[in-house]
C-alpha cells in the first residue's frame, strides 16, 4: 500500500517513530506529513501537504494528535482514513490534566472533539475494548468503526539482556512521568515500609507532581529510594535490566482506571515481572499471579506486600515474568503493531475498492 502518515508529533516522538517501522517493515510505502516539533503551529503546513500528497497514496493514517487533524484531513481528501486515536481529547483533559469536570460544557466539548475525529474517520483505533466501551458511553457514539490494538513498544531496544552488575539489596524500578495516574507518591509510601526488608527503589523521571512527590519524600526521610533524571531510551532499557521487579502505575483517579500505558508493556517486554494496580485494560493483557502481579488501586500496602512476595518467591518471579514476556510477543512487538496495522488498513481500502 501507498500510506500517507500526517501526525502533530515529531518523528522522535515513540508512537509516530514505531507506526513508521511497523509499517515500513511489513514492505509498505510510507510519506510522512510530520512537524518538527509538537507545535500546532505547523498544523497548516501538515494540512497543505496533505491536500497535495493525498490523491497519490492508497489510504491516509492520522496520528496523534488526530482530534484537530482527522476532521479537516477529511475535508482535504475522500481517500479512506484510519485514525490512530490512541489517547482520547476526554480522558486526558478530564480526568487526566482534570482541565474540566465530568458534565461540564468544557468536558463535552472533549468528547466532541473525539466523537468529529471518529465521525471523520473509517475507522479509528484504541488500545483496549473497556476504552472502546468507555468511548461509547461519554460520546454517547456507536463503536462499530473503533477497533482495538495494544499497545506496541521498540522491541528492538526492549528486550530481555544479562544483568550487569550485582545489586545487595532487591531492587525495585520505576520510570515515567510524575503525574496523578501514576501514583509515584504511593511507591513512595511503600518504599518507606520496606525499608528494613533489603529493598531498593530506583526511580526515573519527571513531571507535574515532582515537586510535591519529593516533599513527600523528606517528610517520610525515605533511605532506600535513589531519585534519578529521565534517560535516553536505550538507557531506560539498561537500568530496567538491572532491576527485580518492574513497577506500573497506582493512581486511584479514573485515567487510571482506563490506561494499559507503555511502561506496563517495556516491563513485560524486558521480562521483567511487572507489579501494577488492577485495572479492565492490564487484564485484557495480563492475569494476576501468572503474567502480572495486580494490586489494588492507591495502596502502598499492598504494593509492598506484592513486592516482598515476589521477593521471597523466585519460582513466582519466573514464571510472571516468563508468561508476561511471552503476552509481549504476541501483542506488543513492533512485528505484532505491523500486523494489526496492516489488517486495519486493509480491511478500509477494500471496502473503498
């Protein structure tokens, strides 16, 4: 197939730069509408491209952030469309950046911009069916032109590897942004009633809550947490090979409830077993205590708990990690992102035929 790919985000950016490999490698011949920052500045240099690239591809595939794209692409061109939505405008300004409330006019005007991009589209994707589901109630909206496809992560940086060095005590990781959904202050919590059990956190990143999840910290006078800056990808992939176990997200807020996120996938893609709270989307992917161990929501209880368990429980390290690496290989692969791609944009241009 010709695809023309238009998205806001920047080639460095992981879901545009693995969409391209994924599709490249499956022999597609890909143009890209791509700005060179996240900008929407450049949104009517994307949209004049698209108007002269578009009657030469076979199909157009938008991506993040397709809510403005997607409905005025399609006033550009009658090609078919497939909308990478991957994150919906509702969810993240929602619940997310909490920029609205629930039934507020602002928050319908999210769900609108959602429901345009998919009205606009032939078919949009989502990475879960309890997202699909969610998307159906707030939008009010039919999903038959919704189709699920997880997550998928650089497998080619992502990928199990020797440890290098010997770490004394059990050594617990966690990277991402410091924002509500992630509950970093509840690892925090945890971290705190571990201390006198020979483990150690490492954490990487930052975010919106740092400074107040760092408060946090000097309050509890936490000693076995190392507080590190974010790292370049292959890096990422390094100090996650160092580490025991791997940890998810914890928040109690409902972006929490709706996220499988990337981190859940670089864990079991390390072969890593992964400790994250329980939420439709992880188990769609993953089942308790034989690809992930699910804890409940905002409980630093409980995550310690499942962190002394899988310390003292080798066999029950194995086999997670072992089973979760292997749910990785069949869904979360660049390979498997291809495939599913492929199907998609297939089943679009062959009913425009």
């Amino acid at each position: 197939m010709k695809i023309l790919y238009v998205a806001g985000r920047e080639l460095a950016y992981s879901r545009t730069r693995i969409i391209i490999k994924a599709l490249t490698e499956r022999g597609h011949e890909v143009t890209t509408c791509l700005p060179p920052d996240k900008s929407f500045k450049h949104y009517p240099g994307l949209l004049l491209k698209t108007l002269l690239q578009a009657p030469r591809h076979d199909v157009v595939l938008t991506g993040f952030y397709g809510q403005l794209l997607t409905p005025l692409v399609r006033l550009l061109t009658w090609k078919p469309i497939v909308f990478d939505m991957y994150i919906t405008t509702y969810d993240t300004m929602v619940f997310d950046r909490e920029k609205a409330r629930p039934g507020s006019l602002k928050a319908k005007l999210y769900a609108l911009s959602d429901w345009l991009s998919y009205k606009a589209a032939n078919v949009s994707i989502l990475d879960s069916n309890h997202v699909i589901a969610h998307f159906g109630e707030y939008a009010r909206s039919s999903t038959s032109k919704l189709r699920r496809l997880f997550l998928a992560v650089d497998n080619t940086v992502i990928y199990p590897r020797e440890r290098q060095q010997k770490h004394e005590a059990f050594l617990v990781h966690f990277h991402g942004e410091y924002i509500p959904f992630h509950g970093v202050k509840h690892i925090f919590q945890a971290a705190k009633l571990l201390e006198n059990e020979n483990v150690a956190f490492q954490i990487i990143g930052r975010g919106l809550t740092f400074e107040q999840d760092m408060a946090l910290l000097k309050e509890l006078n936490v000693q076995n947490v190392k507080i590190l800056d974010p790292v370049p990808y292959a890096g990422l992939a390094t100090h996650m090979a160092e580490a025991d176990v791997c940890l998810g997200i914890f928040g109690d807020n409902m972006r929490a409830e709706l996220v499988l996120t990337n981190k859940v996938n670089e864990a079991i893609g390390m072969a890593k077993p992964l400790i994250t709270r329980r939420n439709a989307p992880v188990q769609e992917l993953l089942q308790h205590k034989e690809s992930v161990y699910l804890v409940d929501a905002a409980s630093p209880r409980a995550i310690a708990d499942a962190i002394l368990e899988l310390q003292r429980d080798e066999g029950l390290r194995q086999k997670i990690a072992e089973n979760g690496h292997r749910r990785f290989l069949e869904h979360g692969t660049i390979q498997k992102l291809g495939e599913g791609l492929e199907a998609i944009l297939n089943e679009v241009v062959s009913k425009k035929a």
